[in-house]
C-alpha cells in the first residue's frame, strides 16, 4: 500500500462517508497504525470506532506528518479552508484522493503542485457496503496506486475508472445523487398505494420492501434491467397495464433524463 505507519493513510473529514470507508478498510484487514483521522467535529459514534481500533486521531494535522495517501472527505465548501493546512503533510510522492463533488484537479494542484490526484465520486450506499464510486486519476498515478484506490473503495462497493475529468459531472448525475431518486420512488409509490385506499403504514411498508427486495434481486440475478421487468410482465396484465404509463414517451424515461441533466447542470456550476 501507498502508505504506512511512517508515511500515514491521512481521512480528513470522517463524516458518514468518511466513516464507512474506514469500517469498509478494518474489516479488509488495513493496519490501523497507518491511518491518522483529521477531523475537529469527531462524532461520538466515529470517536468509538478509532478508539477501537487505536486509530490515531488529531484535531489540525501535525507539522511533522508526511502521508503516502491523503483522503479528502470533506465538504467542497470546505475546501479553501482545509487545504492550506495539509501543506506540510503532502510531498511530492503523495497520493492525494478526493471524494468532494465540485472540487477539480486544478484546485488542488494550485495548493500542492503536480501531485498525483484521484477524483473519486462515491454514493452513499457505501454506508452498507454497497456503493459503486467512480475515480479518475490523473497521469501521474502509477499502476500501484491505482492498486491501492481499488483495494481501499471497493471495501464499500464496486470501482469503475474514468478516462477524463469530464465525466466526474455526468456520474454525479447518475449514480451520486441517484440514490434520492430511488428514495423518491419509494416515496412516490407509497403515495400511491395510499391514494388508492390503503392504510398509510401498509403502503409505506410495501413501498419500501417492494424497491429495496427488486435492488437486492437485481444485484443478485445478474440480470438487465430490462430482462427482469419483462419477466415480471405478462401480456395484457396489470403489471403491462401499469408500465404502459410509466413507458408512455411522456413517461418516466424523459423525467429521469431531465432529471440526470439538471444535476450535471448544477454540478458544472458548483465547479465553476
């Protein structure tokens, strides 16, 4: 790995995200000894974690630490902040990844010089383990640390790499804020089962079992999403009738492909 009790795995920012990554990383068998947390906000339930796990745990980073790999997790609206004081922590040698939306290579390299830099994107079902996050690396990156940012994200969910900085925007349209697309169904649908006549709590509870059941079937099976919906759809029966609204070309597919371009819209606008 890119890092080790001398040259420290550097998490600044251990919020939700931050912390499941660090669950994700004790159960992969990662030393803790060669990981430092820099947060001065630590949550209790965090505070237990590296306690622990004898995780060491500082408030501003010490002059005297050098980290091979340094993991921004914080706010992009925190960055200005932040950065200027991880100076002294990050040599020419670092690994610097990001999980922050909004936040290029650029900014980093005006504080750091030519590092090498992983833009990475990450959902929050990384919180169950679940998540797929997106990286792009910059050219700088060797072969090895690509090895590493694989081993410590996939901890929490699958990797998929991209070839330009661009796409860090369109992913975020899709897979970063698309778990609140797929709360909202639920909602939606619970709303629906309700409107229909039945009980507030049996809609909620059908709703939500019905979306997180046909995830796990669809992570499980394999399968297209297609070849799932259409083994569940007889001809001419009420499932078929349903989809014909939701597949009318005034249905569900232009809404999400509106809805996945007006967040890549404001994601290019918070980059600036």
């Amino acid at each position: 790995m890119n890092f080790s009790k001398e040259r420290p795995f550097l998490l600044v920012g251990a919020g939700k995200m931050g912390g499941a990554m660090m669950s994700g990383w004790m159960a992969e068998g990662i030393d803790p000894s060669a990981i430092v947390v820099c947060d001065p906000g630590l949550s209790d339930e965090m505070g237990a974690l590296l306690k622990k796990h004898g995780i060491r745990h500082v408030t501003a980073v010490p002059e005297t630490l050098s980290a091979g790999t340094v993991l921004l997790a914080v706010k992009p609206q925190m960055m200005d902040k932040v950065l200027p004081g991880l100076k002294t922590a990050v040599a020419n040698d670092t690994l610097l990844m990001s999980v922050a939306a909004g936040t290029p290579v650029s900014k980093f390299r005006s504080v750091f010089g030519d590092v090498a830099v992983c833009r990475c994107m990450p959902n929050t079902p990384a919180m169950v383990k679940r998540g797929i996050t997106a990286v792009f690396p910059t050219d700088d990156v060797s072969e090895n640390q690509k090895e590493d940012v694989a081993r410590l994200l996939s901890a929490v969910g699958k990797v998929v790499w991209l070839d330009s900085e661009d796409q860090i925007d369109l992913v975020t349209g899709v897979s970063g804020s698309g778990p609140a697309y797929v709360f909202y169904l639920a909602e939606a649908l619970s709303e629906a089962g309700k409107a229909a006549g039945l009980p507030e709590e049996i809609a909620h509870d059908l709703a939500v079992a019905t979306i997180s059941g046909a995830g796990e079937l669809l992570h499980q099976s394999g399968e297209h999403p297609s070849t799932l919906r259409r083994n569940v759809t007889s001809p001419n029966g009420t499932t078929a009738a349903a989809l014909d609204v939701l597949m009318h070309e005034e249905g569900l597919q232009p809404v999400m492909t509106e809805a996945v371009a007006a967040a890549i819209k404001r994601a290019r606008e918070l980059a600036g």
